[in-house]
C-alpha cells in the first residue's frame, strides 16, 4: 500500500501543528485541581462501600437474632405444659382415618382410637362414626349409628364431646357408652363414672347425668327415660315413680304419685329457680309438678322465671300433660317474647300439639313459625324433620318430597335425613 501524495501529506502536517498550538499543555495548578477531584470521588467510593457493608452486617446480624428467637420460642411452646399435654391421635387400631374425618373399618372387629394424653373411643363392629375435629382441648367424635365405648381421662381444662344425631354428649372425665340408632331416632346413654350432660331434642340444653344412671330418648314417642343402674327407672315419661309403703297424706291438688317429690322439697333449701333446674336435670320431673301445683298452676304461670316456665312445660311434656305444657310455652312467649327461650317455645309448642289429640295440623303451623323466625336455630333440623314425616302422614309422599330434598339438602346427615332419601327415591 503506497502512502499518502506529497500534497496531502502536507496539508496534514499543518493540521497537526494548528491542534498542538490550541492543547496547550495543563498547568500545575490545574493538575492539582483534577488530582483533588479524584481522590474527592476515591474517598466518596470508599465512605460509600464502608456504608453497604455496614448494613450488611446490621441485617446479617438482625437475621441472627430473629432466628434464634424463633427457634427459642418453638422449643419453648414445644416444652410448655400445654404443648407437653397437647391432644392428637397416637393410634387406630382396627381401621383407619379417611378423608373427613370418615373412621373406616379394617376386619370386622370394630375401630379403637387412641389419643396422646389416655382417651380412648371404641366403637363396636358395624358402627358408623367420624372424628370430626381434634384440637388441644380435646376431640369431638360423631356417631353416625351405632355404639361406642369413651373413656376420657379427667381434665377440667379439657372440652371433649359425642354428637349422635340431634343429640350432643358433653363429657370431661368420665367412662360412659353411647348408642344411637337414626332409623328408630333412640338414644342410650349409659353413664359408669364421671360426668356427662345430654343436649338435644326433648332432654333440653343440658341434661347432667350422675354416675350409674342410663339414660334412654324416643324421639318418635317422645319419651325420656333415666335409670338406674342398680335399681328399676328412677324417672319414666310412662310410669310414675314408685312411692314408700308409708308415704304421707297429700293436698288434694297433688297427685298421689307425687308423694315423694313433695316430701323432697320439705327438706330441700335451694332456691325455687335452682331447685327446678336441678330437679329438670336429674329427671325429676314430679318435684317441678308438685311445686307448681302447690303454688297453683295459674300464678306459677303468672310469676315464674322464663327458665322455670321452660322447665314446668318440659316437665308436662315428659308426664304427658300436653295441656299444662302449652300453657306454660304460651305463659313464656307472652310474658318473655324476647327472651331465647320464646324462640325454643315455638319449637315446643310443635312438639306438645303432636301429643294432643287431633293437633297435627297446628303441630305444622309451630313448625313453620319457628323455621321462619330460626332456619339456623337449634332445632331447625329437629322442626324441618318432624314437618317432613307430619306432612307425610297427613298429606302424602308427593307433598313431602318437597321438604325432604330440602332437608337432605340442609342436614345431609340429620336424624331424618334415612327418612328424606326413601322418599326421595320412592319416585
């Protein structure tokens, strides 16, 4: 490649001392001012990188502390008592959980479970059940139909529970066996020691029954029977209670059979409004009777509490006086229209008129009130149900398949719900 011509390479030369004339070469004092410059940007680097490894620092050693805080609380919660005693499943012998809650059966030979702190549910071969939810205060157990065997070690602390049906059995420390047969509606429960209270359909909110007592529930023939282990029926809704060979002589407004109750009260100091919920609990319906026919039925109804006035009509309701108990449930909803327990009375009320002769259709118009005024109430199953099978037997099944879709719809797993699908698929 040959250079460049002469007269370019002139020009070129000229260029090139014109640029050198115009850089002048720096001065001393602005080669100190640009050195100055860089070591301002050196030492602003510098601070800067001392800063972000500064915080680095800071957080890694922030994070250091959070995790050793959390792993000293978790070892702390694992230590704690309440941790040390937490409630769980350790072991099901004879089945297995499935998904649910659902207890499956393995053999023939019935499902044992057993829990970290002692408790143990066995439910016998053939019984249907699911363990519904279990938490550090204890399990709850449904028993779908069938029999099982509880055994719960004591605990005040603890909140352990049997639902069978429209039924709940609320236990703490106790030995006890449940039976629940959905197709006949018919509760037992046997009670060995300890304590439980019975809540549902016909027996109230709470039901507390003392060690050897049976208790035994018709929902069909509304019949409330507590026994005694070691004796004949200290309470029937059938037969009255038997009296001592020298019970003494009575008022006239007092039934003879009502001998013993009275001769309790005499000696009892309790006070009248804790005396009828005591008594209402113990099955001891009679006491409730013969305090109100002492007193006369028509101030009792005029000046007792809105829980006596319950009490007097489950009382009724138990010795099959459907009279006094509807106008006990009537004193209730027009003296305490406010009170919770006028809602209960609408339900009640459906209940006594299916005693009365003739009273089934103002049986449906209680249950329709109280479906209006509680659809999620306590006794919303109970009232939808007993309207399906009244509606059944009044109006037919093509009448009552309406009802019982939307019963299976509601309470899929309800007392009534065998009764809802046979309708349902007798299309």
């Amino acid at each position: 490649m040959s250079g460049p011509e002469p007269a370019h390479s002139g020009r070129l030369a000229e260029l090139t001392r014109l640029a050198r004339a115009l850089l002048k070469p720096p001065s001393a004092a602005e080669l100190e001012q640009g050195l100055d410059a860089v070591r301002a940007r050196y030492v602003a680097d510098r601070a800067q990188l001392r800063r972000v490894r500064g915080l680095t620092l800071l957080g890694a050693a922030l994070f250091a502390c959070l995790t050793l805080a959390a792993v000293l609380v978790l070892r702390a919660r694992r230590d704690s008592p309440a941790a040390r005693n937490a409630v769980s499943v350790t072991r099901v012998v004879g089945g297995e959980i499935l998904e649910g809650g659902y207890l499956s059966e393995i053999g023939g030979g019935g499902v044992r479970l057993y829990f970290s702190e002692g408790s143990r549910f066995e439910l016998t071969p053939g019984t249907r059940g699911r363990l519904r939810a279990v938490s550090a205060e204890g399990a709850r157990v449904v028993l779908d139909r069938g029999t099982a065997a509880v055994r719960i070690t004591p605990n005040p602390a603890r909140r352990w529970s049997v639902e069978a049906g429209p039924f709940v059995v609320s236990v703490r420390g106790t030995d006890f066996t449940v039976v629940w047969e959905p197709t006949s509606e018919k509760l037992e429960v046997q009670l060995r020691a300890g304590r439980v209270a019975v809540s549902g359909p016909i027996v109230g909110d709470e039901l507390v029954l003392r060690p050897g007592q049976n208790l035994s529930v018709s929902l069909p023939n509304r019949e409330t029977v507590i026994s005694e282990a070691r004796a004949t029926a200290a309470s029937s809704s059938s037969a009255p209670p038997a009296l001592p060979s020298a019970a003494p002589s009575l008022s006239a407004v007092v039934h003879p059979d009502q001998a013993a109750a009275v001769r309790a009260r005499e000696t009892t100091a309790a006070k009248p409004e804790r005396r009828w919920r005591e008594a209402l609990a113990k099955g001891e319906w009679d006491v409730i009777l013969a305090d109100a026919a002492r007193d006369g039925v028509e101030v009792s109804l005029k000046t007792r509490s809105s829980d006596e006035l319950i009490a007097l009509a489950d009382a009724a309701r138990y010795r099959h006086r459907p009279d006094l108990a509807r106008s006990a449930l009537l004193a209730e909803r027009e003296r305490f229209p406010s009170s919770p327990r006028a809602l209960d009375a609408l339900f009640l009320l459906g209940r006594v008129e299916e005693q009365r002769s003739g009273g089934k259709p103002s049986a449906l118009k209680w249950y329709d009130a109280y479906l209006a005024s509680a659809p999620a109430g306590t006794y919303a199953a109970e009232a939808l149900g007993r309207k399906l099978m009244l509606v059944n037997e009044t109006e037919g099944p093509e009448s009552a398949r309406r009802i019982a879709a939307e019963y299976l719809l509601r309470f899929p797993d309800g007392s009534y719900a065998e009764a809802a699908r046979t309708l349902e698929q007798s299309r």
